[in-house]
C-alpha cells in the first residue's frame, strides 16, 4: 500500500509533516509506503534532525505550494504541480491508494470532487467526524461542513454512507442510525428532518432507530448520527470549544481528552473515488501522525469499494 501525504500543507508544514510522517511510519505495517510530496530542500534536514533515514520514504518533489488563503477552485486549477495538485494526479493514476493533507480544505474538496470525482449516484459527499461515547466507543457524525443546505434523498444517503464506514473502518456489526433533531417523536422537527425520517424508516438497508437529540449524542444510543452539514459542523465546533475551555481553566478528564483532534488527526471525504482525508490547519506532529494513521486504516477497510458496490446496485 502507498499513502501519500501532503508536506507542504499545514500551518506548522514542512516541519510537523515531516515529523508526523516519521511517528506514522514507526507505527505502521511494513508493507506500506509513505510518498513525501513536497520541497526536499525543506524535509531531507528535517528527517536527518530526527534521524530518520530518507530510504524509509519515497519522494515527489515540488516547491509549489496552495496556500491557506487562496482560491481553492482557481488555485487548484493554476498550480497542478502543487504538492495537492500532485497528490491528486496520483491518487487518479492508481500511483497512491490513500492521500492526506493538513493544508487548504477548499483545493483538497475540489481535487476530490473533480479530479478523482465522485462515486456514481452519490448526490452529495460528505465529511464526518467520530463522537465519543460515554461506553468508550465512538459515533460517526455526517456531515459536518461540506453541504450546508440539504434535501432528505441526501441524508437517506449519508446515512447509508456512514453506516458503511462504521461497519468497515470502525468494526461495528449492524450500526444504530440516527437522525439528529430536536425531539425524539417522529413528527418533531421541519420539513427536511420530518422527510428525511419517513426516508430513512422506509428504508431496509440501514438499521435506523429514530430521531437523536443534541442531548443525547454522547450516551451510545446510536453509532451513525445523521445531519446537514451546518448543524453537524455547529455540533463538531462547539465540541471543540467546550474541549479548549476545559483545557483553559485546568480541568482534566479522560473522557474529554479524547474530543482533542490531535488523537483522530482528520476527518475522511466520503463519496468520492479514492481514499482521501483532510487534516486540522494547525495540526502538529500527532495530528499529523494520526492522520496519516486513519489514511491507512480506511483505504486498508476498502472503503472506496464498498461504496461503489453499494450505489452501483
């Protein structure tokens, strides 16, 4: 297997990226191999101050770089030998099973939207996010930012979707499908959460449970929570924010330690024909590492093949 990475992307890059690269291939079988996209100049002295050796990786080098700031569509478009523009063209030539990066969340949505596209008859992808659960497990949480606005033949499919991912990256048998609202009946909610629930009930190929509400995401009712994209990514943030001020005040918990996105690392694009996964900007080298990691895991799961197959039928 050959999991690229984007070194250049990341507001702590090449530098994390390069030390994450390094714990990542500590921890992973031998047979896979970790493609360095990026400036060698930057990550030889990088490695060497680490002492890793530069034969544990390949190379692909590029000086181009998408910064955070710029337009992800004409971007993408203007620097094809990008270290994103390179990972892409990759992963489409069937060079890379898996590609990651911390660097410019719009270029990696359009590279995955229309370089390696989307999985036929998928309307929409979708990113997740992993919950945990006061039983120490986790939940799948779609989608949390790439559509805002969405009708309920979406959601049906987000639903399938995450229920996929929880069965074969997560190993969970017959996963509990939710609909995030504000009331557990079934005619709670507006018009997109009362559609969707007739959807999702009346369909045979998830195990869907019934509405979820807000206060009760983190007590193990159910292992794929299903939303549109601005609540989800409200829900995900406001996770975050209760994590940070905890960590301001000096309040420590196990439970809540795992909110930290160090441990997950990035959340992967679902829907689209390839293993891609998308990292925190400001993610350091444990971030990177277990972005990295989770990269590995999903295209190992295959994923992407199960996707197909399931729309494909």
């Amino acid at each position: 297997m050959r999991i690229g990475i984007d070194l250049m992307g990341g507001d702590f890059a090449p530098r994390a990226t390069a030390l994450g690269s390094v714990l990542a291939k500590n921890d992973l079988p031998a047979d896979v191999q970790l493609v360095l996209i990026g400036d060698q100049d930057q990550i030889l002295p990088i490695l060497a101050e680490s002492g890793a050796s530069p034969s544990d990786f390949d190379f692909i080098h590029t000086s181009e770089v998408i910064e955070m700031g710029e337009h992800p569509a004409k971007a993408f478009s203007k620097k094809p030998e990008s270290s994103i523009g390179l990972g892409f063209k990759l992963l489409k030539e069937g060079k890379l099973d898996g590609f990651a990066s911390a660097g410019n969340t719009g270029a990696m949505l359009v590279g995955s939207m229309f370089t390696v596209n989307v999985v036929p008859g998928i309307l929409r992808p979708a990113i997740c996010a992993t919950i945990p659960q006061l039983d120490g497990g986790v939940a799948v949480l779609l989608d949390v930012g790439i559509n805002a606005d969405c009708k309920p033949e979406v959601l049906l499919q987000y639903a399938i979707i995450g229920s996929i991912y929880a069965e074969k990256v997560l190993h969970i048998d017959q996963p509990r499908v939710s609909l995030l609202n504000i009331g557990s009946e079934e005619e709670k909610g507006n018009i997109l959460a009362k559609t969707s629930h007739e959807a999702m009930k009346n369909n045979s190929s998830i195990h869907f449970i019934g509405n979820i509400e807000g206060n009760e995401l983190l007590n193990s009712k159910a292992d794929v929570i299903v939303c549109d994209g601005f609540t989800g990514n409200v829900v995900l943030k406001q996770a975050e924010g209760f994590y940070a001020t905890m960590r301001k005040r000096g309040i420590q918990d196990s439970f809540f330690d795992r909110f930290n996105f160090e441990n997950y690392g990035g959340t992967p694009i679902l829907g689209v024909n390839a293993t891609v996964v998308i990292g925190h900007g400001i993610s350091n080298e444990i971030a990177i590492k277990n972005m990295i990691l989770q990269t590995y895991e999903v295209a190992r799961a295959q994923f992407v093949k199960r996707i197909n197959e399931t729309f494909q039928s």
